[in-house]
C-alpha cells in the first residue's frame, strides 16, 4: 500500500542573472539537491517551475538557493510588473552598450582604415585609456557573473568572455608598460565585450518577440467594467467584479469576465478564444467570455467566473506551463550544455599549449586561445528549442489550440493514427429526431409521451434531444417511477404502474422483444441512429414484451469533417472512427467523412481497449474526442485531442484542447508541431555547426578574437531569429 502522504507544492520563480544555459543548468542542479525537490530552468523564459515538498523546504528556502548559486530569483509577479522590470533592465544594458560602443569605435576606426593599407595608428596609451573601462565597467558584469558561476562550482559563458578578453587586455598591458615593439590587443579585447553586449541586447529584444503572443492575449481584458447597481451604472476596475454582478457591454467594448445574458442580444467576435473568424449570435442564456469583442448591441449580462476562473486566465496559464515546459529533444542539447565550457576550457589549453610549442610565440598562441574561448557559444544550444516552443505554443494558442507541454508538441508530428469519436467530433454532436414510427395500434404522439417521460432522468444526448423536441411538440410529459440507466445501452423506468424500457435494438431485443428489422436497417442505412421503446415482458421467464415504436435521429456532420479528413489522410496519417452506433450508421457516417476504417457499437468504457490495440501494433496514436465522456480513451493515446464541447471547455482533460469545435484544428495542431520541429532541428543544426566548425577554426589561427568575438554574439541571435519565423505559420482556414 502507497503510505506516501506528503503533500505537494507548485512554485514559479523569475530568476535572474542567467547568461547562458550552462547556468540554467547549474541552478536546475542546485534546486534538484534539495531534498524532495524537482525543478526545471526554461533558459528562453528564465523561469523555475519547482515541485517541493512543504515540510522539507519553502519559498525562501528556494530562493536561497538560487542565490547561493550566484543569481538572483523571485516569485513571478504579474505579467505588466514583469514587463516593466525587463524592460528597465533593457534600457539600463542599451545605456552601458552605448558607452560601450562609443568607447571602442576609435579602436575600430584604426582597424577599418587598416582595410583601406592606412596606418594611423592612436598611442598606445589612448588605447589603453579607451579599453580599460570598457574592460573592468562595462566589463564587470562578466567578472561578477564568472565569479559566481566558478564559486558554485561550474563554469558558464562568462567565464569564457572574462578569460579571453582578460588574457587580451593583460598581454597588451604587459607590451606597454615593458615598452615592448609588439602587436597590442587593446582593440580586440574591448570589441569582444562590445559585440558581446550587442548580441545580448538582440537576444533580449528578439525573447521578448517570441511571448508577443502571450502579451497580446493578456492585453485583451478590459481595465474596467460597467457595473449596474441600485439602478445606477458605475464603473468599476474588473478586479473588483464579483460572481453575480450585473454588467453592461456596449457595442465596440471587450466583455470583462465570463457571463451569461441576460438581456439584449448581439453578434460577439470570439476569434482571440477559438481562432473562429465568424462572430457567434448572442441572446438571453447565452454565455460570453472575458475579452472578446461585442460587434452590435447592448448586452447586459450576469457575471459567473472573475479572475483566475475565467476562460482567458485559463488560456494564459496553459500556454505559460506550455512555454516554460521541456521538450524531450531539448535533452541531448542540455547534456552537451552541462559540459561544454569546460570542454572549451581545456580545448583553449591545449590550443595556447600547441601553438607556443610549435614556436609561434606566447603573444600568437595566447591571441589563438583567446579566440577559442570568445567564439564558443552554449546560449546558441540552449536557446535552439525553447524560443521555438515559445513561438510555437503562443501562435497556436492565437489559432485557438491549446497545447499543454512541449512534449505534446513535440510528439505530435509524430502521429501515425487519429482515432475520431464521432459525436461531437465528426458531427455537430446534438442529433435530432427525424422519424417517429409507432408499432400497429399507437400513435406518434403516444410514442414520443411516453419515449420523452422516461428520457427526463437520463443526460445521454439522444434523451436531451427527444426532451427539447417533446417540448417543441408540446408533449405533457409523465413522472416516472423507479428509474435505471445501463451505460451504452439504455434505460428502464416505470411509468404509469408498468415496466418500459428505451434503448439501442440490441438492448431491446437482449429483452426477448420482437423488432422491425428491416424498418430500421432502412434508417440505419440513412445514416440515422435508431432507438426502440418497449413494454418489458412481464414477470414470467420467457414472455415476450411489447414494442412501442422507433424513434429516428439525425446527427449532421460537420461541414469541415470531409474536408478535414482528406487534409489528415493527405498528411499521412491514418483515420479511424469510433461510433457506438451499428455497423450500417457508423458504415453511412464513415462514408460521408471519407473514413475508410471504423469500429461499430463500441461501448464508452471500451475505447480505451481500441486505442491500446492500434498501439501495440507499434505506432504512435492520437485520439480526439470531447475531453469529457472520452477521458480514458485520451488518457490512453499517446497524444490526446480535446475538442471544445458547447461551452463546457476541457481544458484539464487532454494534451491538446481545441477552442473551435472543428477537426480541421487538429489537422492544424499537427500542421504546427511539424513547422515546431522542424525549426528546432534546424536551429539545432546550426548551433552544433556552429561551434564545431567554429572552435576548430579558432585554434587553428583562422579567425581574428574580434571576428569570433561577432560570431558568437550573432550565434544566439540567428537561432532566436530563426525561431520567430514560426510567427508566420497560419491555420488552414487562415490560408485561404
């Protein structure tokens, strides 16, 4: 027996002074040691996601840590208070680039004319006076970071800039004051902290490109709301609504939280929640969700969730846990991370080694190694798949697809088979009743009084469906007396001092009661689901019962179903349907989306064993059902798809949620995660490339320390860039 009660807690941090991912790497490490605690570092979104156990360790606790590791942290304020701290940090490293810059352009004029056989070389000593502040100001932050970084016992990308411009600045030092005629470096060390300083500037402007998404979602939400109270309107700030609230939306203005309306109606844009371009007609009942925009006419609406329960907080903290999660490629590249200053430590060593050995000079073989330690670059690797699930995960949350982690995404591209449920799936999921056949003797509307009555106790789609059409024929309705309902089959209820039962053919005729076969084969062959309603036999064992009548239903398929199926099978995936409907419906349904394969009367319980079944012949599944009656089955795939269901978001039940109820979503989930992974296979490309093509470069004597200097601070800025191209992937409806 599991005796393991101890309870857990989730914690979010910002951190702060990561330059690299080698620290991310040495702060996830850190918080790991601690007893019962698990952490992850997202490097692109500097954020800590810690799992902990409150009896072993706390918040401060946590933070302690972080800071005993040489960096700082703190719990993660609201976006805006973040916003605004990034962006005084971005300004205050912009003002130091500048001076920077300044500083250093005198040394790099005296290089470029150079290039043009002009030797107006400055003294020495200018040059002296120009690098040193550049060198141990501007500079600090590198001999800080290094400091820290080597005290907690590793080894990050500071450690590389301060050595290299350090060895640099000294050896040039040493030539002026031993008054020695040799090549000064001033210019070189100097450049590298400049270019570097340019590259994080870039860096940090292009991350904050790759969370657009995200802001422009939490800018949606009105500042105020239009409150009515005592017979007065008064405008209050949102925060202060309160469940129950009555709220007034004006044409043009963003609903504020989630309600209902209770008066007036109006055409709502819900594009920002669902991708859905079409604005949704809204009356008395109705529900409207927090930011989106209403079109035409007043509403007046009941406020039912604020805060943190609305639709859109919601949204915003799937796609932050989406973004700040791992994707399973990220590993290799975390591995490589973890030793790869080091590794260009001791390669900067033996280049030093090399070149003084061969009689190139201390001046050359230092120059060489110093090279080798600027153009080394572990942020290009830590960056590679992270800003790519940043973009991705905020585009899609933009199309209206909700992904949970990077490693749905991830799998996703992957999918060999979608398993489709077909209500609510493949249809609109709210059948009708078409046709009402009595047996010989009855009537139609003794039928559907009877059917409806003992429909009341039952939630199946089919009862609710002959319910509201009981109450659209005004049918008076009977109370029923004992009641049972048998999941996938049907229902026994007592009404008026007798035993009737309601239900599939199968349930019907499992009850010794003789059917009209061929009456509905014919509907079934319509593609119409068919009920029957029956006498139960009566106490004797094999007395027959006695039928009722037939009941038809129809469940339209959705009008992008086809469409969406052919578009899946074009990408190689194969299609299989689930119905709990006969072989002849699901045959008719399956025919009309185009799905060649289908399994009949498979009960809820059993879609699971389905899923299970196309699993163990060794290819990766996804399932996509409503989130809710589906659960097992979506438990069971190795990507689960969870379709928006009326108003009723499952947000919670799968890897994937779709705002639009429509299949061709989940054509477009997988459209992305393929787009995902295929610029973080190439980001990864060119940061492998880079430094393996680089490094060697370095110590053979081939690149000047400013040159390598400039490439590695292009390397991170190349693979976020590239990264930000996934802004340009549009849903498919968007493409037409």
């Amino acid at each position: 027996m599991d005796t393991d009660t101890r309870p857990s807690s989730h914690a979010e941090l910002q951190i702060s002074g990561m330059t690299c991912v080698a620290c991310a790497a040495r702060i996830e490490k850190v918080l790991n040691r601690m007893p019962e605690v698990s952490a992850r570092i997202n490097f692109a979104t500097e954020k800590a996601q810690i799992d902990f156990n409150p009896q072993s360790a706390n918040l401060p606790a946590l933070i302690a840590a972080v800071q005993r590791a040489g960096y700082d942290a703190h719990p993660v304020r609201d976006f805006a208070a973040e916003k605004e701290t990034r962006a005084q940090a971005y300004r205050h490293e912009r003002t130091q680039f500048i001076i920077a810059l300044l500083l250093t352009t005198p040394l790099l004029l005296e290089m470029a004319l150079m290039l043009f056989g002009l030797h107006a070389m400055l003294p020495v000593w200018l040059q002296w006076l120009l690098a040193t502040p550049v060198q141990f100001w501007i500079g600090k932050r590198f001999y800080d970071g290094a400091w820290h970084s080597l005290r907690g016992g590793g080894a990050n990308m500071d450690v590389l800039v301060a050595l290299g411009t350090s060895a640099a600045y000294l050896l040039s030092c040493a030539m002026l004051l031993l008054q020695i005629d040799k090549p000064v470096y001033f210019e070189a060390s100097a450049t590298i902290i400049t270019l570097v300083l340019l590259g994080k500037l870039l860096e940090t402007r292009a991350k904050g490109k790759a969370s657009a998404a995200l802001e422009a979602l939490i800018n949606l939400q009105p500042r105020l709301a239009h409150l009515e109270r005592d017979g007065r309107m008064e405008d209050v700030p949102v925060a202060q609504v309160k469940p129950g609230d009555i709220f007034l939306v004006r044409p043009g203005e963003n609903v504020p939280v989630d309600g209902v309306v209770q008066d007036g109606a109006s055409s709502v844009d819900e594009a920002m929640l669902t991708g859905e371009s079409l604005p949704q007609e809204k009356r008395g009942g109705d529900k409207v969700y927090a930011a989106t925009l209403n079109q035409q006419g007043l509403l007046k609406c009941r406020a039912v969730a604020v805060g943190a329960q609305t639709q859109l907080a919601a949204i915003i903290r799937l796609v932050e846990q989406a973004q700040g999660s791992k994707a399973p490629i990220q590993k290799l590249a975390d591995k490589i991370s973890g030793i790869f200053v080091p590794v260009v430590l001791g390669i900067a060593s033996l280049t030093f080694i090399a070149w003084w050995a061969l009689g190139s000079g201390f001046a050359v073989a230092l120059i060489n190694a110093v090279s080798v330690l600027v153009i080394a670059c572990p942020c290009a690797l830590g960056l590679a798949t992270p800003t790519a699930v940043v973009v991705a995960t905020g585009r899609a949350a933009h199309a209206g697809i909700l992904v949970k982690d990077a490693a749905a995404l991830e799998r996703a591209h992957k999918l060999a088979v979608l398993v489709v449920d077909k209500t609510g799936t493949l249809t609109s999921g709210k059948p009708a009743v078409t046709d009402l056949l009595p047996a010989p003797g009855g009537s139609a509307e003794e039928l559907l009084q009877l059917a409806a009555s003992m429909a009341q106790g039952s939630t199946h789609p089919l009862s609710r469906a002959l319910l509201e059409y009981a109450q659209a024929q005004q049918a008076a309705l009977l109370r029923p007396g004992a009641f049972n309902e048998l999941s996938g089959s049907g229902l026994r209820a007592e009404i008026g001092g007798a035993n009737y039962l309601l239900g599939s053919p199968a349930f019907i005729a499992s009850e010794n009661i003789v059917l009209n076969n061929a009456q509905m084969l014919d509907l079934q062959r319509q593609g119409k689901t068919v009920i029957a309603v029956a006498r139960a036999p009566s106490s004797p064992a094999g007395m027959q019962g006695e039928l009722a009548g037939i009941i038809a239903f129809a469940d339209t398929l959705r009008t992008s179903s086809a469409g969406a199926v052919k578009r899946l099978t074009g990408m190689g995936i194969r299609v299989v349907m689930l119905s709990g409907d006969n072989a002849a419906t699901a045959h008719a349904i399956a025919g009309k989306a185009g799905i060649a394969e289908f399994r009949a009367e498979v009960l809820p319980q059993d879609k699971s064993d389905h899923v299970q079944a196309l699993r163990s012949e060794g290819l990766l599944v996804g399932m996509v059902g409503d989130g809710i009656n589906d659960a097992p089955a979506l438990a069971a795939a190795d990507v689960s798809f969870a379709m928006r269901s009326g108003s009723d978001i499952a947000i919670e039940a799968a890897d994937i949620t779709l705002m639009r109820n429509d299949l061709m979503s989940v054509a477009d989930a997988i459209s992305l995660s393929r787009a995902a992974l295929k610029k973080i296979r190439q980001n990864l490309f060119f940061a492998f490339a880079y430094n393996v093509l680089g490094i060697p470069l370095a110590a053979l004597g081939l690149l000047n320390p400013v040159i390598a200097g400039a490439a590695m601070a292009m390397s991170s800025v190349s693979v976020v860039s590239n990264a930000l191209l996934l802004k340009r992937w549009q849903p498919y409806n968007d493409k037409r």
